[in-house]
C-alpha cells in the first residue's frame, strides 16, 4: 500500500502533520539510505523501514511491543510515586497512546505488552479468553505441599466467596514458585499466596499467552511483537508449558518475537 512519507511519519508518531512535514524539509528522513525530498513522497508500507536522524523504524501497525518492566516503574502516564514505563520507550512509541495490556505494579517485575491495538488490548485482557500469565515468585517461607495443593484446588479471597485456583503451580526452589493464572484480580498472586499460608518477597511475571520473556531482553529494554504471534494461540498452557526457557535472540528494538496490577 503506497502513502506519502509525511503521513507515514503522522501515524506513526513522529509528531502532528505540519511537524512531519518539517522533518522531511529539513532532509532528517530517509528511506533506503537516501533523503526523502518532501513529504508527498510516496512508499509502499509493506516492509517500509524509514531513518529519522540516522535512525532505522519499521513501519508497524498495529503497535505491539514486549517490554522486560524493571521494579520500581509504573504502568501509569501520571504516575503517583515513581518513573513511568513510557519513559522507557522512544517518544513515537509512548505518542501513539500505546496501553498496556495488564498492568504490573511497581514491585513486579518482568513481561509487559503495550498495543495501541485497541481490540487486541481487549481480546487479550478478557476474563472470557483465559489468557494464561506465568509468575516466578519468591516466598518468605519454605513451600509445603499444602501450600501447593491449596493454590492449586483454590483459595477464598477477601472480596469474592468463590475459591479462585491457579491453572499450575510448580516448585522451582525451597522458598520459589512458578504460578501459571488466567485471571485478572487486584494483587491476585501475592493476596493467593498469603491465603495459601505464605508471603510474596519478589514477584517476576515470565510469560503472556504465547510469549515468553527472552533471557537476551535486558530490564527497561523493548522490542517488536510479531502480530502473528498473538493470534489466538493464548491458551492456559501455552505460556506455562514455554516458561522458563529462553527466546528467540536478537537485538533490542528489532527482534520479533492483562488485567489488574499483580
């Protein structure tokens, strides 16, 4: 599909139309090593990767990236106490309203999808698609078994009578547990465990659906999520059954590869 470069750099997030525009007079944008000489420059979008001040960007749309969430970051554009994840990604990423898909509360860490795919964002945030979330937890105390078969057969929460179950819980270490849900409640992981007779120390969520985080994806760093790869392939298992192992490398911002806070 053929557009002008000037919209391409609208959409994309490079600022308003008249800055777009700007940019091209002023030769910062180049396609295929050479300077576009004006904003009615047409290119075809399919496979489009453009240079803004020497820059490479893949044309994308929708948006969807991964993001490894580092502690003490927020899921908030006005956060209350701390940085935000949107200072962590490119300032055309961050304008084009991209959300995340789920939040995770400043004292987790790990896997954050952000789309401005709005029906996407929905599809993976309903309750009604199960969508699987893998968690490495630290515990206080040692596991039991009875600890084990409580999240397992469910716990009751404070705010719903109605026992609330892991999908799988699986012990990786004494005081370490890897905790696959499909629901979307406040806190939901740290408040199960407590119910179950023990305390969260460190909270890591290591897969979404299908993805997993990769070992080469640093904590702040981002990359591109293949379309393809979120197609309803996110299941209860799919992300259980990959966690722990590493992804595909590649380099940061190149590599292709929900709910309330936890």
């Amino acid at each position: 599909m053929q557009e002008s470069i000037g919209h391409i750099l609208f959409i994309q997030g490079f600022g308003s139309r008249r800055e777009c525009a700007a940019l091209c007079r002023a030769g910062r944008v180049a396609v295929g090593g050479r300077v576009v000489d004006g904003a009615q420059a047409a290119f075809d979008t399919d496979g489009l990767v453009f240079e803004v001040d020497g820059v490479a960007w893949p044309y994308r749309v929708p948006a969807i990236v991964m993001l490894h969430k580092p502690l003490g970051v927020e899921c908030s554009r006005a956060p209350s106490h701390h940085a935000s994840v949107f200072e962590l990604l490119p300032p055309p990423l961050a304008r084009r309203g991209v959300q995340p898909v789920g939040r995770l509360d400043a004292d987790t860490s790990g896997l954050l999808l952000l789309t401005d795919d709005g029906a996407l964002l929905h599809r993976l945030s309903s309750p009604k698609r199960r969508v699987a979330k893998v968690y490495e937890v630290t515990t206080r105390h040692p596991l039991t078994p009875a600890m084990l078969d409580a999240l397992r057969d469910g716990v009751v929460l404070r705010d719903d009578p109605a026992p609330v179950r892991a999908e799988a819980a699986e012990v990786t270490g004494e005081c370490a547990l890897r905790l696959t849900l499909t629901g979307g409640r406040y806190h939901q992981v740290r408040r199960m465990v407590a119910a179950a007779g023990n305390r969260v120390e460190a909270l890591h969520r290591s897969g979404f659906g299908p993805l997993v985080l990769p070992a080469d994806l640093a904590p702040g760093q981002w990359r591109w999520v293949d379309p393809g790869a979120l197609q309803d392939k996110a299941s209860a298992t799919s992300a259980a059954s990959a966690a722990g192992s590493a992804g595909e490398p590649g380099a940061n911002r190149s590599t292709e590869a929900a709910a309330a806070p936890r």
